[in-house]
C-alpha cells in the first residue's frame, strides 16, 4: 500500500522535470506552444468559426482582409479565416490517423524483426528497403489514382508510406537492447519472448519511438498538404489546405492573400511540430541523437 504514493510522487517529480526542461528552451517551448494551439483550433475550430465554411456570398468575392473578414474572401466569397479553422480539423486527423497506422504496424515490424533475426529480418527489411526506394509523393500519387482520393484511402497511403521507416528505426534499437545483460537475464530465468518483448525491449524502445513519431508526424502534415494541393486528397468542399492552396494558385496575382493564408497556417504547423520533434529528441534520448 505504500508503494502507489511513491510512484505517484515519482510521476509528479518526472512532469515537473519535463516542464522545466520545456522551459529552459524557448524553441522547444514554442514548437510544443504551437501544436498545443493547432489541436486546440482543431477540437473548436467549428465554434471559433465567424461564417460557415461553406457559405458563399459572390458580390464579396476576392476581398483583401478586412473587420468582416480577417483574413478576406475566396473566389466564392467564402470567408478564408472560417474555412482554415475548419480545415484545420482534416489535417489534423488525416496526419495524425496516417501516422498513428504507421507508427502502430511499423512497431510490430521493428520489433518482431529485430528480435527474431535471421532469414525473417533479411526478408522484412528488403521488403522495406524497396519500399523506400519509391519517392513517397510519387507512391502516394500512384496508389490513390488507383483507389481514388478519399480521406480514408489518404489516411492508408500515408501510414502504409510510413510504416518502412518507423520499422527500420525501431530494429535498429532492438538490435542493441537484444544483447543487453538484463535481457540475457531475462531468457536465463526462462521468460518467454513475448514477455522479453513486452517488459523488457518495449518500453526503452518507447523514447526513440516517440520522436520518430513525432518526426513521421511532421513529414505526414505535409505529404497530406501535397495530396491536397494535387487533388488527391480530401476532395471539396472540405476546406482541406493543401486544397485550398491548389485552388488558389488561379488568382494568386489578383487575391494574393488566397493562397498565403493556408500556406501560412501549413508552414507554421509543420514548424511548431519540427520544434517539438526536436525538442523531444533532446529530452528523452541520450546525447539528443536518434537512432536511424
């Protein structure tokens, strides 16, 4: 009965740690700031919203910002503010789903593959190998021609590109843990593999995990966004970014600001995460470098 105050006093003593480091860095501070911020307007950005996304009001197409539209009008009078508050939502979950997927089979992989060795690591990593041989946009552009843009058929590409390098980072840490002394002590008291995996390897794998999540997270926010743009992700009248930063290139040189507002919130979410990967790295792995 002693024993749960104790951790819970270990547990207040590791947040409190974690925060300190968190401010004593004002760039990790920021890119956690922002993402905080992102995931915010994602959860109320439909409250937050001045105008529906989808309304149009066409004798106010084109205007420049203004105090009625902060941000100002699409070429359907739509207003930009309501519609990146909005949109924000899609890329969000569509990122987060498709690396959440990455992350959950590229674990199994690099664990199993690691651990085990022998013909079925060689077959796995060749497999992956080739894989990453293909330019991801490219891939991603060829498999959703075929099963056509959808935001359930972009969550899948996105994971399924992902998967070989989360695989390969996670057997490159298990290849080390597998020959520490505590997990030799582990096989001679008899302990199955399943156990060994989850008790023993699992959870000094979860640090380097983290940041390659974080890292896949980043690079997933703008494989969506390029998706977008193309026409092959999350199809009208979603106010996807990407898409509607491809909608905007027509009057880029009439509206300018048509396209700067969603690049904008692009290039600032796929920095604050870059941050925060960063951040991460240095916190939770020794030396602040990353395996892979």
């Amino acid at each position: 009965m002693q024993k749960q105050p104790q951790e819970n006093s270990e547990n207040r003593m590791a947040i409190k740690k974690f925060f300190r480091r968190l401010r004593s860095n004002p760039t990790i501070f920021i890119g956690f700031m922002i993402v905080l911020i992102f995931l915010f307007i994602a959860a109320f950005g439909p409250f937050l919203a001045p105008y529906p996304y989808t309304q149009q009001n066409l004798s106010e197409r084109l205007q420049p910002p203004s105090d009625d539209n902060i941000f100002g009008t699409d070429q359907f009078g739509r207003d930009i503010y309501s519609r990146i508050l909005v949109g924000s939502r899609d890329v969000l979950v569509v990122a987060g789903s498709g690396t959440v997927l990455a992350v959950f089979f590229g674990l199994l992989l690099g664990l199993f593959s690691g651990y085990r060795g022998g013909y079925f690591d060689e077959v796995v990593m060749r497999v992956m190998d080739v894989i990453l041989s293909i330019p991801p946009l490219l891939l991603a552009m060829v498999i959703l021609f075929s099963l056509g843009p959808s935001r359930v058929n972009v969550i899948i590409v996105v994971g399924f590109l992902y998967i070989p390098m989360v695989a390969r980072v996670v057997r490159s840490v298990v290849l080390d843990l597998k020959t520490r002394q505590y997990v030799e002590a582990a096989r001679l008291r008899g302990e199955t593999s399943a156990y060994i995996l989850y008790k023993e390897i699992l959870p000094n794998v979860l640090p380097h995990l983290a940041v390659e999540s974080s890292m896949r997270f980043s690079y997933s926010i703008f494989l969506v966004a390029s998706l977008g743009f193309l026409g092959l992700g999350v199809q009208p009248p979603s106010p996807d970014w990407g898409l509607m930063v491809g909608e905007s290139r027509t009057w880029f040189h009439q509206a300018r600001w048509v396209l700067f507002f969603p690049a904008g919130a692009i290039a600032i979410l796929v920095v604050g995460v870059g941050f925060m990967s960063d951040g991460l790295r240095r916190m939770l792995l020794p030396g602040g470098v990353s395996d892979g």
